[in-house]
C-alpha cells in the first residue's frame, strides 16, 4: 500500500507561501493540507477559505482542508468553493455529523473526520462506512511543532482492526522517527509541517526523510 506525505502549511513560511507550497510539490508530496484554527475549538487561530484559494492556485496537488473549528457545518461550501479537495472535520466539534460528511460529499470534495488524542475510536463505527479518510491525532491539536503522544500507534492499531480499507491519517510530531511506528501501526497517510518546512537541508531533503524511513 503506498504510503501519502502530506505537508502542513501551519509550518510553512508565510511570506513564501505559494513557492514552499511548489517545492513541496516538486519534492513528491501527495497533497497538501491547510490547518484551519478559529480560536475557539483549539486555542489557536490560523487561515480561512482565502489561504485555501491560495494554495489551490499554487498548485496542482489535492488540497487538503482540515477544519478545528466549531460548528464546521456552517462553513463547508466556502472551503469547498475555494478549492479544498478533501475537507476533514472534527468528530468532537458537530452535533450533526453524519449530515456534516454528506454536505461534503454534495459539494464535490472528499470527506474526512480527525479524533483528538482522547477520543476513543469506537466512536467512529458508525461513520466509517460514509468517509473517505480518518485522521487520528498524534498530538492535541492546536499547534504545530508538538511532540508525539507515544500510545498513538496502539490507538491507530485499534481502528485497523475495525476497519481494513479506511485510510488513516496521522498528523502531529511525524518525522523520520515517528513515521516509521504508526505506518507498522496501520497509517496510511503521514502529515508532516515542521519536519518537512523547518527541516534545515530543505523541504525536498524532509520529505524525502520521511519517506526512506517508511521504505
């Protein structure tokens, strides 16, 4: 099965958005992923709909929408119309979930969930057969630059073993170290920002890093 990297922008320099966003493209990323924050669901505030459109234009690699924020049923058609190809929501942030995965889907773009860290998986059953992606966070979500929570490959064994087709997403702490025990775990797509944006030989070294540690 191959295994997807998937730079997050959260890391990127901001001032060189559009031209990391193009070495990492040239560098083999399968897509790239734009943190959306509101300051409320997670601590932190971060891009909207325009950083989308930004990114879509810079691009040609699916562009990856993941939305920690409240109520993210109310904003799905502005990221969907800016350009995200796959838009991730937070199981732990709508009331109306199942609603929220078809209202993706309706407006032409792959859906995702993403579970925090204390989230138990089991909470997933029910929706497993109607998205395209789980995302289980290796750290609690808020930050870029946090350090991996080291019972996260058991967790990610544990959804494995309910389902054998998801594609299970890992995002926060990967790099070269981490990568290698939640793809043996069952990961199939690694998201990685500062060890891909921050790493010193450069993006194009990173993602290659990341890649030869998973063979």
């Amino acid at each position: 099965m191959k295994i997807e990297v998937v730079p997050s922008i959260l890391s990127a320099d901001p001032g060189r958005l559009a031209e990391q966003v193009k070495e990492a493209e040239a560098a083999g990323a399968d897509r790239i992923q734009v943190d959306v924050m509101d300051g409320h669901f997670v601590p932190n505030l971060t891009f909207g709909p325009l950083i989308v459109e930004a990114v879509r234009q810079a691009t040609s690699l699916p562009v990856e929408a993941h939305l920690m924020i409240e109520r993210p049923e109310l904003f799905l058609e502005a990221f969907a119309k800016a350009g995200a190809t796959l838009i991730e929501v937070q199981v732990e942030a709508t009331k109306s979930l199942y609603r929220t995965v078809q209202t993706i889907k309706e407006l032409g773009a792959q859906a995702g969930v993403a579970i925090n860290p204390a989230t138990p998986v089991d909470d997933l059953r029910e929706i497993l057969p109607y998205v395209d992606l789980v995302n289980v966070m290796t750290v609690e979500p808020g930050f870029g630059g946090q350090k991996f929570i080291p019972h996260s490959p058991e967790k990610i064994r544990r959804l494995r073993s309910i389902s054998a087709d998801v594609e299970i997403e890992v995002d926060g702490g990967i790099d070269a170290r981490t990568a290698p025990l939640v793809v043996a775990a069952g990961a199939t797509v690694l998201v990685a920002g500062s060890s891909v944006f921050g790493y010193k030989a450069g993006v194009a070294a990173g993602i290659k890093a990341i890649r030869d540690s998973v063979g």
